[in-house]
C-alpha cells in the first residue's frame, strides 16, 4: 500500500503545480497526472459488483430470513 499512498501524495502535488506552472510546462504536468490517475486505479482494490440477479437474490434472502418459522401445525397439515 506504501506504493498508492505515494501515488495519492503525487496527485496532490501534482494538482498544486499545475496552479503555477507556465504554460510550457503543464503539458507534461497533465499528462503526469494522467498517468497517476490511472496507476491509482489499478491499484486501488475494486469491489465486486453484483449484476441484478445477485441484487434479487440477495433481497429474496433477505425476505426469506426475516420471515417467520413456520409452525409446527402448519407442517403437520402437509
């Protein structure tokens, strides 16, 4: 993590020395930034996204959980 802490801090400074910089330079401060945008991406840990059908069943089990027990008369009538 020592190496996206450090990229964190370079993105900051990078932001302050594009305030100053002449106009020759910013260019190739832009595209630094750019550059450390996307290495903080890949470094930082994504969180596994669900498609609909993950987002219904955990709802359903959700419904299911809160629901309640079945009685014992209930079951004996099957």
């Amino acid at each position: 993590m020592a190496r996206l802490d450090d990229l964190v801090t370079l993105r900051a400074d990078l932001l302050l020395w594009l305030e100053d910089a002449p106009v020759d330079r910013k260019a190739a401060l832009v595209a630094q930034y750019r550059a450390t945008l996307a290495e903080i991406d890949e470094l930082t840990p994504k969180e596994a996204e669900g498609d609909g059908i993950d987002e219904i069943a955990k709802r359903r089990d959700a419904r299911r959980a809160g629901a309640p027990k079945a009685s014992s008369r209930s079951q004996r009538q099957g």
